[in-house]
C-alpha cells in the first residue's frame, strides 16, 4: 500500500437504515450496530445504498453518520457514504464526515447526468483534496449506467488520499484495475457474489449487503482466505450462493430488509419508493433462509 493508509481489511457491512413510521428509528439501529461488532464484522458503511442515502434528507444523512461514530466508538472502522451527483454537495459531505471522525468516505460516481473520465478525475480529485481522510472511491455500473475505466482509476490512484475502491463492475475490470494501479489502490468487492474471485486477484475484502445478516460468515470467507483456507473460504461463498441470488431478486434493499424481517432482526420500513417484496419471492426468500437454518 506504499505511505497510503489501508482503511480495513476484511468484512464491511453496508448497513442498513431502519425506519420506523417514516422516521429513522436509532435505537433499533444501535442494535444492528451492536450486532454487527458482536459478529466479528470489520468495518460499517453508513448511508450507502443499502442504507437508502438516497432518500434521507440532509439532516437525518449527517445525523446517521455522527451517530455512528459515536455508538461504534473506535471498535470497528466506519467508513460514510458521502457521494452526490453534485460536486460542491459530495465535498461538503465528505468534510462533515470527516469532522464526525469516520475512518473513510465512500464515493460513488455521478449519477444520472454522469459526466466523462475527465470528468470522474476532476470530481473525485476535487473531494480528495478537501479532506485528509482516506477516500474509497465506488464504481457501480447498475445503477449509473458507466464504469469508472482502469486509466482512470490509474490516474485517481496518484492521489495519497485516493486509497481504495469498491468494484461492482466486472470481474475483467478488477484484473486490469490491478495490472495498472498495484498495491497503490485497495479492492473491495462491491458484489457478495463476487467475494473470493477479487479476493484471488489480490481483493482487500467486501462491502456487503449478505453481511447485514450473515456478518460473522462474510468475516469468515475473508479471513480464510487470507489466512491461506482457501478452499473453506471458496467453500462458503458457493453455500451462500443461493442466499446471495435471493438478496438481489428485487431492488436492493427490498430482499435484505425482509430477510431481517423474516429472522426477528428488526429492520423496520423500507422508504418510498421501494416497496414491499413480492410474495413469490418473498416464499422463496424464507425457504432459502430456513434452509440455511436463519429462520
């Protein structure tokens, strides 16, 4: 990683954000955070998109991360979802998260008006220099329509607080990410399905959604394999295969939330305009659940 600071190695669960008749209900989140710590998970993402950023006001987006903070209380990294498709907005967000005192910021790319990979360069160098806090940059092509390219991500990686991204791109992208950029940039996968493969191509961990109710087993697939378990951590990604599968049936975090439903972990509303899951595959959801002994 050369003078650059490693954020986490291992699990991070991107937490989700309960409600509770259309507000957050914090004390039920209090308990997700102390469940998650109990479960041996590495690392806490606050606002992403399985946390519903993009549906909390501005208030209630700062408030989620102070109150991270201060309830995970240097136990495990926190890192906040901080990105915006407005580049004045992602840097003043990025410098409350890192008055809060997180451990990391979470950058997605601009969403809906896009922009070029001069453009990603300009955007993410300009919120990496408004803050001394590590940056972990987030390429999710389903959901914005284009990749972050591996000159680009060449590029961003020269920049000390440029460390690391979360891939939810192509398994081929993360193999030329690699080639270009080395050690200088930190991988995360930004897939459950995807786990061990980025892993095997030199992957620091995951961000994930499984981890929300499994967190002790995401830890677990990664720290086998690096503890050379390869094949008990590869063994652990193919059980939850299907699990997994389940989780992205419908729009993230429909499953995930009605999974915590269905196991008594009290995961609250979902925020308009996600809705209930559809009951096909809800069925489906809790036989995959009470297969794997959760329910």
């Amino acid at each position: 990683m050369g003078n650059k600071k490693r954020i986490f190695k291992g699990a991070g669960t991107a937490i989700i954000t309960p409600f509770k008749n259309g507000e957050i209900d914090y004390d039920n989140y209090y308990s997700l955070i102390e469940f998650q710590i109990k479960n041996n998970i590495d690392a806490i993402i606050v606002c992403g998109t399985t946390g519903e950023a993009s549906t909390l006001t501005d208030d209630e987006h700062k408030k989620m991360i102070d109150v991270t903070v201060e309830k995970v209380n240097g136990r495990v990294k926190v890192i906040a979802g901080a990105g915006a498709n407005d580049t004045a907005y992602a840097v003043e967000l990025s410098k409350y998260s890192e008055k809060a005192g997180v451990d990391g910021i979470l950058q997605v790319t601009p969403y809906y008006n896009k922009t070029t990979q001069k453009g990603l360069i300009r955007h993410f160098t300009q919120i990496a220099d408004s803050v001394s806090t590590p940056i972990v940059l987030y390429n999710v092509p389903t959901r914005t329509n284009y990749n972050i390219s591996p000159d680009t991500y060449y590029e961003l990686s020269k920049h000390e607080n440029i460390v690391a991204t979360k891939e939810a791109g192509s398994i081929a992208l993360v193999g030329q990410t690699r080639a270009v950029c080395g050690d200088n940039l930190d991988i995360y996968s930004g897939e459950d399905a995807n786990i061990v493969p980025i892993l095997s191509l030199g992957g620091m961990g995951v961000i994930s959604v499984l981890s929300n109710i499994v967190p002790q087993c995401v830890h677990d697939m990664c720290e086998f394999y690096f503890g050379g378990r390869i094949k008990e951590s590869s063994d652990l990604q193919i059980k939850y295969i299907d699990l997994i599968d389940a989780l992205f049936c419908e729009t993230s975090p429909i499953p995930v939330k009605t999974a915590m439903e269905l196991m008594k972990l009290d995961s609250g509303e979902l925020r308009m305009p996600l809705v209930e899951m559809e009951d096909k595959n809800k069925n489906m959801l809790g036989e995959i659940l009470e297969r794997h002994g959760l329910i």
